[in-house]
C-alpha cells in the first residue's frame, strides 16, 4: 500500500475537521458526494486519495471551496 504525501494527509485532515466542524455525519456526505461512507472513511484516515472528480463532489458536498481545502 502506498504511503500518502504530507500535503495529501494535510487535504485529508481538512476534509474531515470540515465535517466534523458541520456536524455532519461521514454517511451525509458521502450520500450528496455520491460515494459510499467507507471511501469517506478512508480519505479521512489517509488510506485513500480521491481523484479530483470525487475532491469537487466532497469540497460541494461540505459546503467548501476546493481551495480553501488545499491550501488551509
């Protein structure tokens, strides 16, 4: 398995502290990003980088600019 980058750990903490930050459940996003909760799941724990497609539908889905979870 790979490992991920720095940066991509970084994107995966932001994804998450955004959630959490709406309290909102992983299933509720994953649902209007239209992926199964365990790929949030994975994301969010760094086991799985999403390709942009599915980054844009999470960044919509939180309510959040694509750049705004890149850049912190």
């Amino acid at each position: 398995m790979k490992t991920m980058s720095t940066s991509a750990k970084q994107v995966a903490k932001r994804i998450k502290n955004r959630r959490t930050t709406l309290g909102v459940s992983q299933l509720a996003v994953a649902d209007a990003a239209g992926v199964d909760r365990k790929t949030i799941n994975r994301i969010e724990n760094g086991h799985f980088s999403p390709n942009l497609d599915t980054f844009f539908r999470i960044c919509t889905a939180l309510d959040v600019e694509p750049e705004t979870i890149i850049s912190g």
